[in-house]
C-alpha cells in the first residue's frame, strides 16, 4: 500500500506553537517573492534551445551527484544508475531509486525531490518500490509536454534572474542567443546571466591546463603564454563575460590562499607553471596570487567576486577514473581564511567598492575566522550555508554562528548553487522557511522586533542578494 | 535531610509538550528491544567465572577515570579514592564520591550512576555527604547476593549479546570457557564474543612493542620479526578470533594515517620498527600502512574494522607514572580524515564487501569530514558519538551533524564503549531516548513521517547494529 | 515615527513556556547578585578621578571596537566616527550609528547598547535616524550630572569589585590612590583592583619590547637585560601589583604554547630575543617559556594565572598604521591546547595550589580539548565564553560543549573582559539570563534536580568566581 506525499504547509519551522506561528507569519510574507540565483550550475543551452527534459532518470538521477552518491555509499553501483552508462534502461534505474529511497530519510535530497514530486509533478503518492513505475511514468509523460519545457518551468517558478557559470574558454553562444531572445520583440523575457569560473586557466594542476591556455590565445588574440597577455586576455574575457551579463566571478580554489608577489615573481612563477613543470607549491602560489589579480581586475571592472575554497574534489581515484568528475567524491577539508587571505586583504581589503563573498566547506570557520573577518572588512560578505551544509540544521548553524559578530548585513541572501534546475524553487523555500524560523526565535526571545523581523526576512529572502550581486 | 532519587520517565526528551509526547511514544517502541553491544571493555572473566563483583567502591569508583578524573580535576587524590591504592578504606573512598557528587551536575556520568543506583540497586535516595554509609552499605551487601552475579545482571537487562576487545596475545581462555559453558546442555547461554584488538603488536611506541612481537611469534608459531611471518600471524590469530566469535578488529592509533607502501618499502619499515631504534614518524607510517593492511585482511576474513583515532594518551606525565594508563589523562585531539584515509581509500574504498566505521573525538570533522565520506565510499560507516561525546548533547551533535549528509543508513546504532557494566543499560537507554527526541524533533518539523520515525527508531536501537557489525 | 524601546522581562529566556517559566524563577533569584567582575578593561583613572565621561559619542562609540568595527564593515570611514579624529562633530558621527543601527540587528552590542540606553539613561524610543539628536541629547546632558559620574555608576550598578588591566611598566598611582580613598574615613568603598598584565615585556614581538625592558629595569632596578633580573624584577612587580590588590596575572599570546627549557638554554634565548634579532619561532619559544615561569611564580605568590590566547591581533595592515590596536581588526585563528599546554603541564599540572584559568577563540576546541583537559588536570580551569563568542549563541555553545566533560565546578563563572563601563551590568546580565535559561532545560529534560539548578545559578553567577579569582 502506497504512502500518501503530503507536503505540510509549516514544515522546517519551528515547533513550539508560539514560534510555529511567528515563523508562519513571517514565512507567508516572502514565500511568494520572485526568485534571484545569483550562484549555480544550470545549462544555459536548457533555456535558448528549450527543449524537453527527457525522461525521469536522465532529469533527475543521473545528473544528480547528490543522490547517486548516497545511493553508491550503500552499494548500489553508478552504472546501473545510469552514471555514464546509456545502455542503462532508465525504467530499472529509477526503480533502484525508489527501491533505496529510505536511504535519503532526513536529507536534502529527500525534501528538494519530494518537492519536485508534489509541486512541480502533482503526485500524491510516496516514491518506494511499489510506486516506482507510477513515478517514472508520470514524470516522462509530464516532461514531454509544453508546461515542462525549461522556458515554462523558468516563468512557471518565478525567477526573476538566473546565474549559470561558464569558463573563459566558453563561447557563450546560449547567453548571445538568450540576449537576443530578450531583445526580440515578443521574445521570451526570462534573465540568464553568466559568471565568470576562470579556474580551468588559473589553477596549473586542472585537466588540460596548457592546452586550456592555448586555446585562451587563441580566443582573445593575447599571448596567454606571457604573463601580461595572460593578464590582459583576463581582462578581455571579464570584459565580455560582463557584456553577457555576468557580474560576478568565482574562484573553486582548493583553498583561500592569497599571495602579493612583485610583478618579476610573479612572471617567474607564472613561466614556471606553464612550462609544464612546477611543485605542487607552485601552484598553490600561482593561484593564491591569481586571487589577488582578480581582486585588483575586479576594482577596474566591478565584478563581485566569490571564493569557494576547501573541496578535496575527486578524493576517490578510481570513480575518477571510469566517471570522471563531479560523482560525489568530492569531499570537504579543513579551510584556514585569517593568514591566507592576508595578502589580498593587506592589497585590498578596505576598498569599500570591492565586493568579495567568501564560502566555506568548513563551518568551524563561521565563528572563529569568517564572522570576525566580515564583520570588520569592508570587502568581505559572507556566502551562505554551502553544498553539504545546504540544509536546514547547516542553514541554521550558520546563522547561529555568523549573525551575532558579522550581523545579517554582511551576509547575501540565500544562493541555490545547483543543477538541479527543478530543484531551485525547493532550495530557495528551505532557506525561507530556515531563516524565518530562526528570525522568529529571535523575537520570541525578545532578541528582535516583530517589525526589524519582517524587514530582515525581505532583505534575506530577495534585497541582499539583489544589492550583493548587483543583480 | 536526604533528597529522594527518582528517574523520571521523560528524562531527556525534548521539553516541547507535542515533540515530547511522540518521542515519548517513539521511545517506548525501542525501550525494551535487547542489548547489542558491539563494541567495549568488559572484562569476559567476569561471565566466565561469575564471581561477585566486590564492594561498591571496587566495583562503581576504582575502574571508572570518567568517575575518579572528575574528582580528581577538583584536588581529590587519586590514592584515596583507591586507585592503584589497595591500602584505601573503601568506605572512605566511597564517602569522598558521595560528598563531590555536585561535581558532577548534568555529566553523563551522573546519569549513568543514578540510573544503577536507582534501577539496579532500588536506592530511591540522592547519593550526598548525608546518605554515602547508607549507599555503601546497600550495594556492597546486594552485590553479594546472586542477583547481583555477572551472568544474573546479563540476563536481567536483556543483553542478546555483548563484545569484550582482547590483543592478539590474549589466550581468549574465558572466551573458550564461556564457548564451552554455552554448549553445554543446561549451560547459561550469554554470547559474549572477542574483538581483534592488535595494537599492542601494531603499534611499535606502545609499552613492550618487542616483548609483544616476541610473544606474538610463541603464540603463533610464526616468526614475528620478518614481514611475511609477521602478516601470517596476524592472519592466523584473527582466525582464531573469529572462532571465538569475534566479528571485527578495532584499531586505537593517535590518527588515522593510512598508507599504501610496496612491498619492499614495507618490509624496510618493519626491520626499523623492529629494530629497536626509529623516528616518531616511522612508527607512525608502520601504524599506517598497518590500517591498510587489515583493512586487505578484512575483505579476505569479513572481519570488520573499526577505528578509533584522536585520542592523545596518558598525557599526564606524572599520573601515567604513578597510576599507568586509563586514569582520565586521555586527551582528544584535532584529527584529518580526509588526506588520511586516502591511501586505504585508493585502495580498497569501492569494495562494498569490506566494513570500515570510523569514529572520532574531533567534532569538528562530523559534517565537514565524515557524513561527506560516509555518504559517498561504500566500505564506510560511521560509529557513534564516541567517549566524551557519548552524552545527550554529544549524540545531539552527532545526529544533527551527520544525518543530512550521510543519512541514517551510513550510521552503526549505538556502542557503549565501557568497561563499567552496570551502566551499560543505562548508556542504551540514553541513547534510544536521544535518538527518538532527535526523531520527534525531525518528525514535528515534517522532516520525515510518523512512520518512518518508527522505522528508523527500531534501525537505530538494534538492526542496524546487527547487520553492520555481522552480530 | 520612532519605534518604542522596550526591554523585555522575559528576553533571552527559552520560548518554550514551561521552560521559560522554570527559568525566570531562577533569573529571579540571581538577577540582584552583586557584580563580580574579575577581568576587564575598565579604567582606574575613572574612578580614581570621578571625572564627567563627555558626550554620547565619546563615551558610547568612539571606544567601543565592537561598535565601529561593524559600522567600518559597512564602508562607514573610521575618522567619521571620531576614532583617532578628534575634528569630528561628535554629534554627526552619532547620527552615523543611529543611522545604521539596523546594521546591528541580533548582535550582542545592539542588546547591549540597547540596555545602556534604556536602563542607564531612561531612554524609552529606539535609536534610529528620526532619534538620533534625542538620544545624543539627552545622553550628553546625563553624563554631566553627578549621577553619572564613574563612582556613582560603579555604587548604582552593584558592584562588589572590578579587576583592570595593566602592564608592569604601570606605576598604578590610580589604584594606590582609590585605596587611600578606601581608607580615608567617609571615602567611597569601591573596590577596584587591578591585574598583571606583562605581554609588553614578555613579547619580543610587542611595540617597543626593548625599550619596554629598559623601562622595567627602571622602575624595578633589577637588570632585566639579564634572565635572572629580569625574572627578578617580574616577581617583584607581582608583588607590587598583589598590593595593589591583584589577584591574577594575564597573558594575551598569539598561542597557548608553553615551553620548559633549562636554565641554559632559557639563558641564551633571552639573550637572542633581547639582542633585537630573531626570528618569529624564537619570539613563540621564549613567550612559551614565560608562560611555564609565569605559573611557576604564581605557585610562589598565589597569583591566578589567566591565559588569553589565539587572537591574530592587528590583522588589518593599513587599520593598524593609521588607528593603531584594538581597532576592531583583531581575528580569531585556530588553536591548539593539547601539545602547547603540556611542557607546562608536565611541570606544574598536578599541583591543586595553581590556578590557571584557559580561554579560546576556538570553539572547536572547548569539547575537544578544553573540557577533557580541565576535567581531568588539577590546575586547570575554563574562563567563560570569550569576546567574539560572549554573546547569548555563544554561551550557549560553551555550556553545551563544555558541561558534559567538565562540569559546572570547573568553570569560573562569568568575565565581562570591557572596556565598555556603561555595559557591564548588561553584559553580566545577559551571562546571567542564558545560564538560567540552561539550566532550565536540564531541568525540563530531568538531567538536574530543580533545587540544584537553583544552587548552581548561584554558583554560575557568584560564588564561582569569588573562588577562583580568590576575591
């Protein structure tokens, strides 16, 4: 017998009947407000090219490294997912799914999918063994019609603008197409902006970093093999990246090291990572500099900047090998901010017009190194809860930490980091729901006024990120 | 005047009327379901010789350092409460435990204690300066009676069955007696089982490192001094220990370093090691590469294996000299998993056969370290709060910090970890209750359903302990 | 329209009513307590003159780095504020708080300030930008009444002694004249003490160390370029300063680091560290050896030994050039206990006449290494939530992590650590409310009777820190 999927109108808050209602009120005043993703991983070829998602599995297992990592820790192997194998009958890999659904019992994943299950597909029924088929039917049937297709489901959402994130090396060609589109009368309206992820340039030790170089010649007509060129096909590529929209960069660095070598330092450095030969020092002090170059081109060009350090990604070799990256083995590590952002800070750190937005993998920095450094430096905000610590008790751990030394004003509103696409307006209701409860703790315990509560609950939920990112 | 001792049957569930009265029912689901007890320190002579246990203080104050450091942290020496001081009046002792007992305010170890005394003992006033005779006195006289026999209170609380842990140079004499005992028609049918415990072999800065080798060689026949001897004696004694049935190793090393070392490479180390003369650093690249090379005999025997790092021992310098080890002096340390189990990783990370749970004492590596490798590597689990963290808050951080990311299905139920056996009802008991307000919290909060709630309650009090550690 | 101020009776107690009620009968009995206030940074020449404090602006904002450090985050300029820019109108630079107070929402200084304003000065409308003229208003015309005055504060607010802060190069003509007023007949009774403060001269690496040494051969004419005159005139001045009425040293080092060298060697590094040339490791091992003479000598005079560690103090380069210390820009870094503190453990960590009272800015440490070493090590006590984390999330965490290892007896209540006079009351209050509402949810959970939570209220608010600050 199938179990009924009811998603309840108060959950994530709070529990105790006084708050509960607080946090309801406070909730329903920016539940319905339009959705800014200024951070995240959607495929901008999903909205100019519009086409149908496919079917259940390929929409939202196998792109999906959340689910099929747990999936894969308990056993299950990622080719019967269908992880880089299409000869998978997809049928037999969404069963796998509904077969280990407990697994994901008090997850994210379970909240955003039952989300995405009950809102955006109507069904009414839990996913398990017995309703697998149900399932799998339901939502390929549903993904082949019109209100389905990205475009629909944009609108549909409420999303007042979308950031996806491209490398230097990107063409761009979805972004000069969806300006078009805007721009053509009659012409869908939907706002897809990119950021500018120069990593596959910047960090030595990237797949292909020399040919990702040459080809960074190739593209701006610099001699990205001497360092001024490298530096100005930068400046170039940001300049476009800006012309399509983008008003941010983000930097996926291993850490937060930043580095102010004289320009003959970094020149010697700079030849020596390219020549192909350098110490894994080396390129952690090309990057740490690298840092502090984008802070500087960011000042000329206003870019905000984001740094998303401390992810060991591809930990496990061998799911490396046979699926490559970005299957769930990336995994955090300890991330040190105070004396590794020192030189950037020392360079720029009390430019009130630079905007850097710092994240972290590691939340015994909230406290200890990013409240304190936020809370003093004018260039510093502070990124939201992240990836792993996108969840209601991590989304909570950060407010507790941060808000008393940094307040909420050097914080950005909420970033869904996702490509997850029909997940977003799930991410975006948990955080909601999250601060809201947390803000309604506050007034119960006097600790804020009703009123302050309901004006920082817009600022969290739209105002901050709007004016953070420029958006 | 005496204050009374009553356990009140809500203890620990959350204050909130509605979450309590469903953790309330959720935890009378599990409260009476039987003991496993995977993993601790009893003594198995106990069971096999069924003596009484003695007076009071022998039994409640001299074996317990969370009992007498806590004392002894407020000037109480320890000579007289009786360790290693056989000269001590164990009434005296006792009435030093009696008159500090406010010492011991919201510790777990004051609800371990109050919970033998009331449950075990019927003592229903507060142990004080005014009431230490009259506790003295009952205990030391009920211990005396059959009831209060090894194998009686085994039964009595419903233990199904119980793990000592025993070096690799232990005969495991009492293991076979109780064999024996529980073969014979008529015989008491308590399962007590070993655990491979070979640090004292693995570990060459562990007191008589060689003397261990030597004896090592005795018992197995095999010459412990050359690499390959060395590895067939293990293989042979884990043997031996799964025949006594023990289903898993454990392994204390200060850090979880582990290393994938040639062959050559190994047996070079080892000649150091064993030689009488090597550097910090050698021996702890021995312990490493030693983590590998049981997990590869894990996947050969099924053997699961456990490891506990983080501990720094005996850190008192003048305490280890006077009263030798487990007096209190252990101090957690800040503890890496990520870069450190890499190497085994590589190596055996993808084998769903092979059983590996981790604990730690660094609570910092919970969400950024562990649930992320939990939830991805399918040899992984993650043991319980463990040690200073077994405590209501401890298991609070513990569930609120793993479950998001590692789900409940990465986790192993619960581990008393003690030497103190009267407690260990009472350590279940805590448990279950924290887990079930956890649940009723996730379950108000529309985080999970009624009955899922009521499924993973019954996963956590006792299945998943059986399947992950093959019991 | 302005905004009415009002301070809740109920703020900061737990929304849950039965809880709240528990806990409001608890702040009852220990809201009045006198204030003991064993660590700050008040100044004795306040009270030793009884001197007007001046207008708002001077006395609330320009001193207060908690304050213009968050104004500074949000591209306010520092000289606007008035810090070390005496040509500002103090008026229009408190119009700049009152216009960003929103900036403060949920921050401890807004509770603070919040407090000041209402209790000490009667204001009943929130700060704002429509109030700001009212508030400066009528603060300034406050301060100028005799009511104001440091004296009659000091008496207004209860408290029974206030420890300062001061450098052995002091010559404490303050406090030797505020104990002739406390002899003379007829004269005020306030007893303010002071505390030995020696980084200038312990710290090779502080402004001015050498001359710093000089000056202290000076005052004590002992030949400090010498180590055994130099160790003279430390003990010297101890004693003078235990005169004074000193109960406790402090010491403000980048790390716990300690260190027990021989005569010889501790000989040649003060040599090094004196000679004006060393490198950073040396200055960290000659603070590291001072710390262990530091408890050696407080074994000799009964000094409580205070140790403050892991501040990157002056983190921002151009802040510290232009606005000197204390200007908001200090930062928190990791920090290890259980290596650092054992040279000196080793020495002196089983003697109960020594009192060493250990604060952090690590967090990650007060479960991990904080609460098993002062759990276990005679000489060791916790001071309480500190700085950054001396705000209501904060205590909370410190009780949560720390309890349940350490107790309540090896904690040593609550250090306002202010310069901020006007907020002590605040400060203590705010300590006194999150106890209780603490041990109002042990009680709610039965993991502590309701009379003991009584009896440690009082002990949490008073009699702990009498005991360990010997005052």
């Amino acid at each position: 017998m199938s179990r009924p999927l009811d998603l309840h109108p108060d959950r994530l808050l709070p529990a105790d009947p006084a708050t509960r209602s607080l946090a309801r009120e406070l909730y329903q005043s920016v539940a319905r407000l339009p959705i800014v993703s200024p951070h995240g991983h959607t495929d901008p070829s999903w909205f100019a090219g519009n086409a149908p998602f496919g079917n259940a599995t390929q929409l939202l297992l196998v792109p999906d490294h959340y689910v099929f990592r747990m999936l894969y820790s308990q056993g299950v192997p990622m080719e019967a997912l269908g992880v880089r194998n299409p000869q998978v009958d997809p049928r037999e890999a969404w069963r796998l799914l509904a077969h280990n659904y407990h697994l994901f019992r008090a997850t994210p994943s379970r909240m955003w999918l039952d989300w995405v299950f009950a809102e955006a597909f109507g069904i009414d029924v839990q996913l398990g063994a017995d309703t697998a088929d149900h399932y799998y039917d339901t939502i390929t049937e549903k993904l082949a019609t019109e209100a389905f297709r990205p475009r629909a489901l944009f609108d549909r959402y409420g999303i007042e603008v979308i950031a996806t994130t491209e490398s230097p090396l990107d063409s761009l060609d979805h972004h000069a197409a969806l300006k078009a589109e805007n721009a053509r009368p009659g012409g869908w309206q939907g706002k897809v902006v990119t950021a500018y992820r120069p990593d596959p340039v910047i960090d030595p030790e990237f797949e292909g970093f020399r040919e990702n170089l040459v080809r960074f010649t190739e593209i701006t007509g610099e001699d990205c093999l001497t360092w001024s060129g490298y530096l100005a096909a930068h400046r170039q590529r940001r300049r476009f990246f800006a012309q399509m929209g983008a008003t941010s960069t983000d930097h996926g660095h291993p850490t937060p090291r930043t580095a102010d070598l004289s320009r003959t330092e970094a020149e010697a450095l700079f030849a020596k990572v390219t020549s192909g030969s350098f110490t894994p020092e080396e390129a952690e002090l090309f990057r740490a500099q690298m840092l502090t170059e984008m802070a500087g081109m960011s000042l000329e060009d206003g870019l905000v900047m984001q740094i998303h350090p401390g992810a060991f990604r591809n930990h496990n070799a061998r799911v490396f090998e046979r699926f490559r990256r970005d299957k769930g083995a990336d995994v955090p590590s300890r991330t040190e901010y105070v004396a590794n952002l020192k030189p950037l800070l020392d360079k720029y750190g009390n430019e009130a017009d630079l905007s850097i937005i710092l994240f972290t993998l590691d939340e015994s920095t909230y406290a200890r190194e990013l409240a304190p450094l936020a809370g003093h430096y004018p260039c510093l905000k502070l990124g939201p809860a992240w990836w792993f610590h996108d969840s209601p008790e991590g989304m909570r751990r950060f407010r507790r930490m941060t808000t008393e030394t940094a307040g909420f004003y050097n914080t950005v509103g909420f970033n869904d980091d996702t490509r997850a696409f029909l997940s977003i307006p799930a991410r975006h209701d948990v955080a909601r729901r999250v601060d809201c409860g947390f803000l309604a703790e506050l007034v119960m315990e006097h600790r804020l006024e009703d009123w302050e509560a309901g004006e920082v609950a817009q600022d969290l939920a739209y105002n901050l990120v709007k004016k953070a990112y420029k958006l």
